[in-house]
C-alpha cells in the first residue's frame, strides 16, 4: 500500500514539473522579456557615476560620487542628500515606457522633435556611467493621458513615460542638497578643535585618548569629559543649512567670514570638516557693537542678555567651500563651545579604579599616620596605625567604611563655592597661591596604592596623593590638588569628615 501512495506521489511531481516547464516558464521568460522591451534604460543605469540637469533657462545642477557618497557640484559644492539621489536613480532604473516609436518615421507622418518639445527640451539629463555619457532630452507633456515624450540617449527612439519622472529628476535643490552639515558620526571623530576670534583668540583641542576617554592639548593638557566632549559633538553634527546664499550676496566682509567669530573641526578617518560662524543673519535689527550683535565668541548678545532669544541664526562656510549659507545655532551650545576649555573639562579630581586600590594612607596635621590595607586573602581591610616610638597597631577595617571613602574619592570633583566662582581654581598656581590655599600644611593628604595589573612597563601610576587644603581666609571652602598635577580645584570641604585620621571610624563592627 506504501509503495502505490509513493508511486502516485512521484507521479503526480513528474507531471508538476512539466507543465512548470513547458508551459509556465516560458510564460514568465515571455513576461521577463517583455518588461526588458519596456525599459528606456539598460543596465548602465545600475552604475551611475555622475548625473547632470539642465533646464531650458540655462540652469543646471550636478551630481558627483565620490566613493559612497553624493555631491552637488553645482550650482555649489554640497554634500547631497542620500534618499533623494536613491530615489532619483531608481526612477531611471525603473523607468519603463507606455508606447515608442521611431525618430525615423517622424518624417512621413510630417512631424519634427519640435512638436514634441524634443527640439528645445524643457529638462537635459545626462549621467555618466563605466566613463560612457548618456543624454535624455524631456520635452514637453502628452495632449492626453498626462504622459511625457522623451527622447532616448541614442535618439533613436522617442519613449511616451509617465509623467512622474519629471517630478523625481526635478527635484528642487533643498531637497537634493543634505540638510547636515558636518558629515563625520561621532565614533569617528578622533579631534575636536574650536577656536574662537580676537582679542580671546583661543584655540581648544581635545582628542580621543582610546576608547572611553577624550583628553586636551591646548591650551593645557587635561582630562576631558567624555560624556560633555560628546553631547557637544553630537549637538554639532546636528547643526543644519538653512538658507543658501547666491553669490552676490556671499560678501564674506558683510557676513563676518573673512575673519569668523568662531570655528568649529571635525577630524575624523582621513577627512577632517571646518565650520565657520560669522555675524547673525539679521544684524541691523540688534545694536552695532559686536558684542551687542550677539557675534559668537563674545559673553553677550541676544540670548545672553536674557530678552529669551534661545537661537540665533548665523552666516556659516565650509572652510574649503565656497558656499555661504545659514545655520541656527542654540545658545546653549554657542556657549559650552566659547567656554570649551571650561565646559568641557573632565571635573573629577582624581582618575581611578578602585578595584585596583590595595592601600589608603591618611595624614593630617599633629596627627599619626593611618593606613587602610587590602588583605590578599577575601574582600577584608585592615587599618594600621603607627605612632613613632612605637610598634603599628593593626586593626580589623570595615570594608563598607572603606567601600565608601573610595567611592567618595572617585566621586570627587570641582565645585563652584557661589555662583560664577571658578571651579578649576588655577592650572599654574605659584608658590604663594598654593600657601592661600592651605597646601603648606595640608589639612589632608590621601595616598592611594594601587596593583599593577598590566606589568612593569604599565604608564599607570602605581601610586598618586591627594592634598586637601583650607584657608583661615575662607571659611567653608576646601581646595584640591594631585601632587603630581599642577592643577587646583574648588571642592566641598565634606571631604574632610569623609576621611578622618582616626582607626575608630574605620574599625568593623564585631571589633569596636
């Protein structure tokens, strides 16, 4: 019985088969050819390297790519925008035909391309592809059926389309044109560079130091924030061209760029992209001083002066490019990057991992010595003090206590004592500055000791010490200093009772 089910089954695919193969596929092949015929292009328009428009006023735009990417390269040079010219070139790919007919037989029928609008056209399209030039002339619109003649790149054939086509490869230049600005994505910047006009003419620079951390080389060298470094990079990237300008109206004297109030660099894999910001759009409409215009790179202007302006629209350039356009730019960030040296600065006092601590050494004027030290063995602390003349006296530690005192040294970092107070007090304090600020008798100095997981030739400290200082001048501020940086910050003085020299508030509960 299983044998004659599986005979009929294998009988029943046999005859499948055939009738796929004799009689639906060459159906399908017909139908493939078909649509082929259809086609006003073939398969050259797969690879369009360039594409060019041009409309009866003379007017022409110009697409280029350049590896992955479009360009406008007329009427200027900007990046184009990736959904349009996709949309554009998979018209022509898709492009088929209602009817056809020859140029050939125009003449016994007593007709020229001019009665189709072929001999003045309304649009030129020519793109290049494998280094060969194709030319498409539209004329003008069928008398019925809303259809479009065109005449093919041989000219040989005039093609009825429908009239769709002209609204893809017609698109207006605001919408070919990309709208951002700057081009490099954030995990591809390897620099930051902002560099703002005279009298402060201050150049900024950071770079990515690895993976997870960013860091300055001018004006000082210093830890950046990463998280601030790229919130601003992104905010950046976000900028957008607004308005165009022709050029007649691209004065780069008027529009401030011939000496620009701020730039802004991107580097990123072998390319590298400079914004130029100059006056505001609308500078008659403010006062005339500079500063009252809101120009970026002062401390005031519109959005300064607190009359609720939160953007300001700008004169911008490309550094390379000849186009001047127009951008909005947030206050907010106008001012993080004026202040980039500030705003942007990493504002933790010390940088570690306090996995890797073993000791903790506490000092404090007229008082002995204290030191918290990892056991080798188990997530236990002990404390040692030691007292000259006589032997160190060990005690167990709470490890949670510890826990904490690490996790306030990691936390700590630069505050502002009032309002407009600065936070990183000074990056070259002299010897004097230092005695104000109670360094010459420290009222704290914390040693961290730390294990060297990565070998002897590790460039990580195996050691660094925090310096706490007070000023009899200064009730309730405290100041900060790593021995080894020259740097002094402004910190909450809580410290101060989060680190006491004293075994006590150390000592693990089963043993007080």
């Amino acid at each position: 019985m299983r044998s004659k089910v599986t005979v009929v089954l294998l009988f029943l695919n046999v005859v499948l088969f055939a009738y796929i193969w004799f009689y639906d596929k060459p159906r399908i092949d017909e139908l493939k050819t078909l649509e082929a015929r259809r086609r006003v292009y073939g398969p050259e328009v797969a690879t369009i390297e360039a594409l060019t428009r041009t409309n009866r006023a003379g007017e022409t735009v110009k697409l280029e790519k350049r590896a992955d990417t479009w360009w406008l390269t007329a009427p200027h040079e900007w990046p184009a925008d990736h959904n349009a010219v996709a949309g554009l070139t998979n018209t022509l790919q898709l492009l088929e035909h209602e009817t056809s007919f020859p140029v050939s037989e125009l003449a016994s029928s007593g007709r020229t391309l001019a009665d189709y609008g072929l001999a003045d056209p309304a649009l030129i399209l020519q793109f290049t592809s494998a280094g060969k030039r194709y030319t498409t002339k539209i004329g003008d619109v069928t008398a019925v059926g809303n259809r479009l003649y065109i005449l093919a790149p041989d000219g040989a054939r005039i093609h009825v389309v429908n009239r769709s086509l002209i609204e893809s490869i017609g698109l207006p230049l605001d919408t070919l044109r990309a709208s951002t600005i700057f081009s490099v994505p954030v995990f591809e910047v390897r620099s930051l560079n902002v560099q703002t006009a005279a009298p402060a003419n201050l150049k900024v620079r950071l770079r990515r130091d690895g993976a997870a951390r960013w860091a300055f080389e001018a004006p000082i060298n210093a830890r950046a924030s990463k998280k601030s470094v790229e919130v601003t990079i992104n905010a950046v990237n976000a900028l957008t061209a607004k308005n165009f300008l022709e050029a007649r109206d691209s004065d780069l004297e008027r529009t401030g760029l011939n000496a620009p109030a701020l730039r802004v660099t991107l580097e990123g894999n072998a390319r590298r992209e400079t914004l130029l910001l100059g006056h505001p759009v609308n500078p008659a409409a403010l006062p005339g001083n500079p500063a009252e215009r809101g120009v970026p790179g002062t401390n005031t202007g519109p959005a300064a002066a607190g009359n609720g302006a939160s953007e300001t629209e700008y004169y911008a350039k490309i550094e390379d490019k000849a186009v001047v356009f127009t951008t909005v730019v947030p206050q907010p960030l106008l001012d993080v990057l004026r202040a980039a040296q500030e705003e942007l600065r990493d504002t933790h006092v010390l940088d570690f991992d306090p996995a890797t601590v073993t000791a903790i050494t506490l000092g404090a004027p007229g008082q002995p010595e204290l030191s918290l030290q990892k056991l080798e063995e188990g997530p236990g602390w002990q404390a040692v003090v030691r007292v000259s003349g006589s032997a160190p006296q060990t005690i167990a530690a709470d490890p949670k206590v510890v826990e904490n005192l690490l996790q306030k040294l990691t936390d700590l970092a630069a505050r502002e004592a009032r309002p407009g107070a600065p936070k990183f007090l000074s990056d070259a304090p002299s010897a004097s500055d230092l005695e104000t600020w109670g360094f010459n008798r420290p009222e704290r100095a914390v040693t961290l000791n730390f294990k060297n997981s990565s070998g002897p030739l590790s460039k990580e400290p195996s050691s660094l010490t925090l310096q706490v200082g007070v000023s009899p001048d200064k009730p309730g501020e405290a100041f900060a200093r790593v021995t080894n940086a020259p740097f002094v910050y402004q910190i909450l003085p809580d410290l101060l009772d989060a680190a006491p020299v004293a075994a006590r508030h150390y000592r693990a509960c089963w043993s007080r």
